[in-house]
C-alpha cells in the first residue's frame, strides 16, 4: 500500500518538475551557504539540496543519519520518502498538488523566490521510532526559462512538540507580504479562500520577550530552563507561558506550536 502511494508522489513530481527541464546542471554549495543553511535548520535537522532534473540530491548533509538513521551516501529521495508513515503518504500527495497550483499562479516564477513551503509529516526512523517532521522548501535557482530547476529543502523533528497535526500546507513570503497558511490539504487544491492570509494572525500581539520564550519553548525547555536561559525569575516564565497562550488563543503547547510552525515564526 504505501510503496504504491509513494511510486504516485514520485510520478507525480517527476512528470510536473523534472520533465520540464531538459539539461542536468549540479549545484555546487559553497561553504557560506552551508553556514547559512545551518543557521536556518532548527534544533535536530538535516537539509539537501534537490535537482528537479532527475530528482536527484546534489547534496545531503550527513546529519541526516543522526536525525532518520539513513547515511549520507545511501540518501535518496526515494530512501527518504519510503521511511514516510504510509497513513502520511496520501495526504503528502495531496499538499504536493497544492504546492504545484500554487506555483501556477504566477506567470514569473521568479516571483516564488521569497517564498518558503512548510508543511509536517511523520515517518518511522530506521530505529523504529515514530517522528514527526517538519519540512521547510525553498527555491534556489530557475533555468532560463523561468523553471524551477533547484530547490532548498530542511527536514527538521520536531517530536518534542507534541501532537502536532499533519494535514496542513503553508507558503510564507520572506518580505512579509502576502502569505497563505494553513490550507488543510484534505481540499487537495490552491485556493487563497481557503487560507489564513493574514501573516500575523496569530502572533502579532506577542511582545519580542515572548516571541523569544516561543521559540526557546520550540526547541522544548521547561519554565524552569527558558528562566535560567534568560535570567528571568521561574514565576515569570511561567507568567509569560500563560500570556502567550492566552493571546494566541491556544489551549495548550501542541496548539500553540502548531499555529507558530504554520506561521513561520519557529
């Protein structure tokens, strides 16, 4: 069941991205954008790099074996994919589609460049260990003729969160401009009714302290280590955990991270 599944994302990429290019051009990171690139993977992750021409990893950071058990050499998407839950595999296809229609929508791909997708998804690690990942997908280069030929991926657990749930697609612009979150992929196309347009809906009341105390609760600190962290008193950590979920209007931690994720504040 779930080797079909995956054999149906794998067509489906291949023939809307990798069909539509007609040259093999490798990417050669330098090491500022492996600096850059490891500043911008949270907590216990791994990117690569993706060639859209043969669907091929120009590059994997080896700390994929840390995070999924695979090693570098042996990283392939296929490899990567086929450690996807097969309950996952269906709805990935499905945000796929959303990511392809969304894509559509501008007549200059160029115009994708300030954007990231983010989505979640769970995979079983070589360990046996049930995750829940999240993906953040950024476009590096377009041929010349404006298809998307190289793309940014990180692959990041984020299991400590919690119950995170996974039937969500979000696109975040850079610039803060227009952004869509949270189109559930269960609607299986692109449609800006369906999303959370407005960027800051969710944290635009969060002072820059609690914003800070998100992200520290993002890579799972207690109240008692975020105070040590920020040499704040226990009392008020714990005040401005309530606060923050309070103003978001979460119910609990899980919630609240869910929300932050879609948003692209951690």
């Amino acid at each position: 069941m779930g080797g079909l599944i995956s054999d149906s994302v794998m067509h489906f990429w291949k023939n809307e991205y990798a069909l539509q290019i007609k040259k093999y051009t490798k990417y050669e990171p330098t090491d500022q954008f492996h600096q850059i690139a490891t500043m911008c993977a949270p907590g216990k992750s791994y990117y690569y790099i993706l060639n859209l021409n043969k669907y091929k990893l120009d590059y994997i950071h080896p700390n994929v074996e840390n995070v999924v058990g695979i090693k570098k050499e042996l990283a392939t998407i296929d490899s990567l994919l086929n450690q996807t839950l097969p309950s996952e595999l269906a709805i990935i296809e499905k945000k796929e589609k959303i990511i392809y229609e969304f894509m559509q929508t501008f007549d200059d791909h160029r115009d994708l460049l300030p954007y990231k997708t983010v989505y979640t998804y769970r995979c079983r690690a070589l360990s046996g260990k049930v995750q829940t990942m999240m993906v953040q997908t950024t476009v590096l280069t377009l041929t010349d003729q404006g298809k998307i030929e190289h793309a940014f991926v990180i692959h990041s657990d984020i299991s400590h969160l919690g119950n995170i749930t996974t039937d969500w697609v979000s696109f975040i612009h850079h610039d803060a401009k227009k952004s869509y979150l949270n189109i559930n992929a269960e609607h299986g196309r692109f449609d800006p009714k369906l999303a959370n347009l407005d960027k800051s809906s969710c944290t635009a009341d969060l002072t820059k302290r609690e914003l800070e105390i998100v992200k520290l609760m993002s890579e799972g600190l207690s109240s008692k280590a975020i105070s040590e962290k920020l040499f704040i008193s226990f009392n008020t950590a714990r005040t401005h955990r309530k606060n923050i979920l309070l103003k978001t209007n979460s119910s609990n931690t899980a919630e609240l991270m869910a929300k932050c994720l879609a948003e692209g504040v951690i």
